[in-house]
C-alpha cells in the first residue's frame, strides 16, 4: 500500500482491504463550514507531503463575493496544507474509491493559520489544557430532510415519504414519521459505518421531515471533525432518494428550527475528575462559575452561533428554541439546561447554537464562554425555575447586525478566539448582512407593492 497507510485509522483501512484507492480529497472547512480543497490520483497523494492553498479562502462569505479584513492590499499569500491522517475516511458515495482527509493549516514561516476555523478551536483547548483541564463535548445535530427545491422563489416544503404523503409535523419521536424516510436512514447508517463514525441514535423531531442525530462525547477537536464529515454525509444520503437534507436554522415557515445543542464537562487531567461534581453530587463552584462565563459571554458569542440573516428566524418564543440565558435542571425552556446525570457525566447543554453553525466555531465559542466563566469567578444568575420563555431578560439579539455589534465590543471574547480571526469573521458576516439587505422578499412585493 501507499506511504499513508500506516498513519490511517483502523475503520479506514478496513473500508480499503480488497479495493484499490483510486483518489484523496485534500479538505478543510472554511468559514461557513464548507469543504474547499483539492482532489488528487492516489499515487501523487502517497508522493506530496504538502499543498498549498490561498488564505482567501477564509475571506470568502456565502454568497462568493470576498473581504479584505485588514485594509491593506488583497494578495492572498498561500498557505501550507499537511494531511492529518488521523481523520483520513472514506466518501463512499464516490463512483471510485475515495478518501477524504482533512489537513492541518499552516503560513509559510510554520505558524497556525489563527483564521482557520479548526485552528481556532485548537487555540481553545489548549487554553483549557494549560490550565490542567480535559474539554469533554457532545453535540446533538437536528435537520430537515425536504423535498428537492430548485427554485429559490418557491417555498421549501417537505418530503414524500414511502407511503405517498408528505411528512407529517408535531411527531416528535414517533417511529412511523421516521420509517417514512427509512432508506435514507439507512443509507446514513451505512455511510457512517464505512467511514468509522459513531453514531449514538437518531429520532424523529418535532418539524415536518426533522431529525434529530446524537453523537458520542469526546475531544472537541474529533467530535468537529465528524460534523464536519456528517453534514457531508448526510446530504449525500438525501440526494441517493431524490431529496434533499439541509441544516439551515428556520427552513420552513411555522415549523420549528434545527438546533445544534452542545454538551460540555470539564476533566481535572491530573486526577481524571469531573470538576463539575462533589463527591457527595454537589455542583462545584467551578461549575457555577462555568454558567456564569455563558450567561456573560453568550450575548457577544451568538454572532458565531446564529451566523446567518436566517438564524435569527429559529429564536421564536414557544417554538422549541430558548430565547434567554437563563439555567435549569432538567428545563428545556432554559438555554442552559443542566440534564440528569451520574457525577461523573455532570454537563452543561447550551441550546442556543443553530444547526447551521461551522462546528469548529459554534464548540470554541460555547467553550469560550464557559472558559472565560472558569478564569472570572463569577456567579451566576439564580435557578430559574417554572417556563423561561416569560423570562423577563432580553440578552439575545435578534438580528445579524445586532449580534456582531455585541461580537465586537466583548473584548474578553475576541482575545479568547483570537482578535485577527474575529476581524474577520465580522468582515465577512458584515458583508454578508449588508447583502442580505439588498434582497427584496416576496412578502414585501405582496403586502407593500400596491399597497402603501
């Protein structure tokens, strides 16, 4: 076999036994989460240790269009990109056989790229672990599967399901809604079994064609990756059935939003211990001062979490999605739910992060926050107890532009992510907003046109 194959995991080499590699996709997410990279015959992979990449890349916004965060000329200087075998897997919707592998980012003096999405989440585990701490998270990941639109005019509607009828909304849980698109399921399944991803169960959400996918806990670095590569995935599940699989925040008008909750322990390295939990099941001051840090540096930290003009549609009173910081034991009404758990599983659930989120930024926000809480001290907000949708805090912005206002002025935030990425990440959904604004609706031709 090729040079690579020693330094691949074990499920990939399975996927290879018998079969000959004919291509590696060379990737890295970019800021909207987006795979960009190159695509290349095996034998030159197994012969390259390295290639190069623009850094504009990470300067681009969703629409294609790009910014110049630093006001200085636009020269995109390449940068260095080294494969992390680690996470080398298969693409087993390919026609050949196909690895993907996602690469570590470098400039050309051998400095992390500090714009690169994944490297900001490196920064903030190694954060934690020069302060003796082990990140644990565990994401859920909720999206629609809706039937194939390729008119963006047209409203998003959801998909035909085996028995002939659309899917039904208001079935959370029920196993007949979720057998309705079974084969797609099952196709997930087995993509997933072929690239050595761990899945920890699937159910049927509240939305018409929702589901919503739990994933193990783990390092959140590994735990990105596997979005990162799921998202793929799942997309190309839905279209092996004539449909499509999309993770924006509000696809559909009077359903509920997709969510990405996030989970998240802290582990004492040196003694292997929750520092959340007592021995005798108390909550710790640390863990106090964890929520503390989310309910002081949310506000700044939902410009990463709801990144898109969308985003802002899922933060609806009574629709599934927590409109304040508020924390509770066992409350879903809470954007901090403490869940029920044995000591050593004591965890903290942010709820507030969209689907639509990069998973590298939402994680190192959501453990930016928490972390910046462990090194303050504070206290947080009493419990709050009863439905926190008639909470009287309004912490939340409700829009893009408001939110990367509050983005900018949390100084403690951007020196905790780094200041040059978070100039421009705001660059870069500032354009995007004021884009956004350009676009006239069809409820404004319906309602204003002939009559204001």
């Amino acid at each position: 076999m090729f040079d690579f194959y020693s330094q691949i995991p074990e499920s990939t080499k399975e996927y290879l036994k018998g079969r000959r590699l004919d291509e590696v996709e060379c990737i890295v997410a970019d800021l909207s989460g987006i795979a960009r990279g190159k695509a290349m015959p095996a034998n030159k992979f197994s012969k390259q240790k390295h290639f190069y990449l623009p850094n504009s890349i990470f300067l681009q916004t969703i629409t294609g269009d790009w910014v110049d965060p630093e006001g200085d000329q636009f020269t995109e200087p390449d940068m260095i990109l080294t494969p992390d075998f680690s996470t080398a897997t298969a693409a087993p919707w390919t026609a050949d056989v196909t690895l993907q592998v996602i690469h570590n980012i470098e400039d050309q003096e051998g400095n992390p790229v500090s714009i690169a999405p994944r490297n900001v989440l490196k920064r903030m585990v190694e954060l934690y672990r020069a302060q003796g701490w082990e990140p644990i998270v565990a994401p859920e990941m909720e999206f629609f599967l809706v039937a194939r639109n390729v008119d963006p005019n047209q409203p998003v509607e959801p998909p035909m399901g085996r028995s002939g009828r659309r899917a039904a909304a208001r079935q959370a849980y029920s196993m007949s809604a979720i057998d309705e698109y079974g084969p797609v399921i099952d196709d997930i399944y087995d993509f997933a079994e072929c690239q050595g991803l761990e899945i920890d169960g699937i159910l049927q959400e509240g939305g018409a064609g929702q589901i919503e996918m739990n994933l193990r806990h783990g390092d959140p670095v590994l735990l990105a990756d596997e979005i990162f590569f799921f998202k793929r995935l799942i997309r190309e599940a839905a279209l092996r059935h004539d449909c499509f699989a999309t993770f924006m925040a509000k696809p559909i008008q009077d359903e509920p939003g997709s969510a990405m909750h996030i989970h998240q322990s802290v582990i004492d390295i040196k003694s292997g211990k929750n520092i959340f939990s007592e021995k005798d099941g108390r909550e710790t001051k640390a863990f106090l001062h964890f929520i503390a840090g989310m309910q002081n540096h949310l506000p700044g930290a939902i410009a990463l979490l709801a990144p898109y003009v969308n985003s802002y549609r899922r933060y609806v009173r009574d629709f599934a999605a927590p409109i304040n910081l508020e924390w509770g034991r066992d409350n879903r009404t809470t954007g901090l739910r403490v869940p029920i758990s044995d000591l050593a599983a004591k965890r903290l659930e942010n709820r507030l992060p969209g689907m639509d989120v990069n998973p590298y930024l939402g994680i190192a926000a959501s453990m930016a926050c928490g972390y910046l809480g462990l090194m303050e001290k504070k206290e947080p907000r009493a419990e709050f107890i009863g439905d926190a949708y008639n909470s009287q805090q309004d912490e939340i912005a409700r829009n893009l532009g408001d939110a990367l206002d509050l983005f900018e002025a949390d100084e403690a935030l951007q020196d905790t992510l780094g200041i040059k990425f978070c100039r421009a990440y705001s660059a870069v959904k500032r354009s995007e907003d004021k884009e956004f604004l350009q676009v006239i609706s069809p409820w404004e031709r319906e309602h204003l046109l002939l009559n204001v």
